[in-house]
C-alpha cells in the first residue's frame, strides 16, 4: 500500500482568501506542495471568501469555494478550521468570535492569527474550546513566525514568571530603527515603511500601539492567567517621537528608544503596558534593528524581569499612566 494511502486525511476548512487565505491555498492544492514524510496529510475542503470568482483558484477548484462561512463551518467532512479572514473593523470581531464558537460546537479545532477577536474574547473562546473538548492554535498571533506561545508555554511549566517584555510590532521597530540611524523625521521613516511594505496604508493599529497591545494581552494570558481587553493597560504610540529624543536617550546609557510591550511582576501585582522606553544600549533589546521582532521572558531565577532597567519614554506627553492588576485579576 502507497504512503499516501496509509495516511490519516484531515479535513481543512479556510475562511478567507486574501493574502494569507491564498498563500495556504497555494501551499495545500499547488502543484508543488512538498511531501512532509508524517502520517497525516491535509485536505483543503471548503474556502469561504465573499467574492469566490474572484479568487486565484476558483478556476481550477470551484467546488471548494462559498460565500457563506457556514457552510465550511458545518461541513462533517471539515475537522480542522483556518481562520485566515484579517481583521479590518472591530465591528467585524463578534461575527469572527462567532465562527470559533460555530466550529467548537461542531467539533472542530481552529487555527487563527486573528489577536484581535482573541485579545477581545479571548476568554469566553478559550472556554469553549475547553468546554467542546477542541483546540484553538494561535502562535501566529504573535512575532510571526517566532514560536512565542508555544516557547511561553513551555518555558513556565515548571516555574512562575516573573517577566514577559519585547518588541511585537516590527513596522514601529523599523521606524525608529530609521529615525536613529539615518536622522530621519518620524513622516519621512513612516512613508518608506509604507513603500517597503512593512506599514499599511492606513497605520494607525501599527503606529498607536494597539497591535502591540493586542499581542501583549494574548501574552499576559499565556503567561500570568490575566484576562484584559483592550483599552485596560496603558497605551502609547510613537507618533510624537522626534529626532531630538534619541539625542537625550545616548546621553543616558547610551540608551536607545524603542517600543515595547511589557508584562513583569511587582509583588502580587503584575504591571502591564506599552509605550516606547529608554533601553540601554548594552540591553539586547537596543540592538534589535528594523523590521524585527524579538520577546524575552523571565522566571524567578532570572533578574531580566527585577534588575533591567526598562523606562517608559516621553511618558508626559499624553500618556494616562500605567495599569497595575493583581496577577490573575481582570
């Protein structure tokens, strides 16, 4: 008997087909999908998008295609759901909560990158994953395609941590890896971003904080049980940071000026915010450049989270001041 035939066929649903939605599409019906060896193999059945004809492949496989998320939802044959549809309004995030729950009932586990339905309920889908006996995969959530959750997880399954802190959002790193190198202004470094396509068109999620924010609370949840939604923790963007900053931050150190998204224990508080901040320049954060992303953790035998020094910066220029909650508290 062949290899593929001794293999377990899995079910794959995806919602949606755009940039990522395609990509998998290509991965999972392309000519030249490569023979991973395992003893599962994937079967891409059903594709909600809202546009079908318009697709890359509906030409070749139109039977895959609906326009009705339901429909791939609620295929028996379907036992693993994609959820790759890209946040645009938050109006949209009550419908997507509603799909993970679809599925969950259905018995059916969901793999998503969407943070933002699960930084806004992440909680209640959690509970139903738990409660249907279904797994909800999320790692693409945070740093790309850094294993953060998964490294999380396991890095504190035997201690408590004491700090969770890094850059998440690689469009901001870029712009003030810019800034500082080439003297840029904040506008000009903002629009090669844009050009490189490291910043959307519209980038305001990006450049205000609530991205990193996003990622950090899907962070905080992994690592200190907190369930926050956004809006709970200090936000600050990088809009206002000007040349004459990292001029005053190598006065200090030799510090440079990063944003960072941090979670760290204070007694049996756990403070959690984002901003930019003053970061040393022997800190290996400070040496993190462009369009990268890079998460620390530390436990109790570490000082990363106790002795590094990490100063929010310009916090006076409209800043509402830092949220502190109680570890496990909401």
């Amino acid at each position: 008997m062949a290899l593929a035939e001794k293999r377990q066929r899995v079910g794959v649903g995806l919602l949606g087909s755009g940039v990522v939605g395609e990509a998998i599409q290509d991965m999972l019906l392309g000519d030249r999908r490569k023979d991973s060896g395992r003893d599962v193999a994937l079967d891409l059945l059903r594709i909600y998008t809202r546009e079908p004809k318009t697709k890359k492949w509906f030409a070749r496989k139109p039977s895959l295609f609906t326009a009705k998320a339901e429909e791939v939802i609620d295929d028996p044959e379907v036992h693993i759901i994609i959820e790759a549809l890209g946040f645009q309004k938050p109006s949209q995030l009550p419908q997507f909560r509603d799909y993970f729950l679809r599925a969950f009932r259905n018995g059916k586990s969901v793999v998503t990158s969407d943070k933002a339905v699960l930084a806004r309920f992440g909680k209640e889908i959690w509970a139903a994953a738990e409660k249907h006996g279904q797994q909800l995969r999320f790692e693409a959530c945070v740093g790309g395609g850094i294993p953060v959750i998964r490294s999380l997880s396991e890095s504190f399954a035997a201690e408590e941590p004491e700090a969770i802190f890094g850059i998440v959002n690689g469009t901001c790193n870029y712009i003030l890896s810019q800034m500082e190198k080439t003297g840029k202004p904040y506008a000009e470094a903002l629009k090669e971003a844009q050009q490189r396509g490291y910043a959307e068109t519209n980038p305001a999620s990006d450049i205000n904080g609530s991205d990193a924010e996003a990622k950090l609370l899907l962070l905080s949840l992994v690592g200190f049980g907190l369930s926050l939604k956004p809006g709970q923790v200090w936000r600050k963007g990088i809009d206002d940071i000007q040349g004459v900053d990292f001029r005053y931050a190598e006065r200090i150190d030799r510090s440079t000026i990063k944003q960072l998204a941090v979670a760290r224990r204070r007694g049996p508080w756990v403070q959690v915010f984002v901003s930019p901040a003053l970061v040393p320049g022997n800190n290996f954060l400070a040496r993190i450049d462009g369009a990268t992303n890079a998460v620390c953790f530390a436990g109790k035998g570490s000082s990363a989270g106790r002795g590094e020094r990490v100063t929010p910066a310009l916090a006076g220029r409209g800043g509402r001041g830092q949220v502190t909650v109680p570890e496990g508290g909401k």
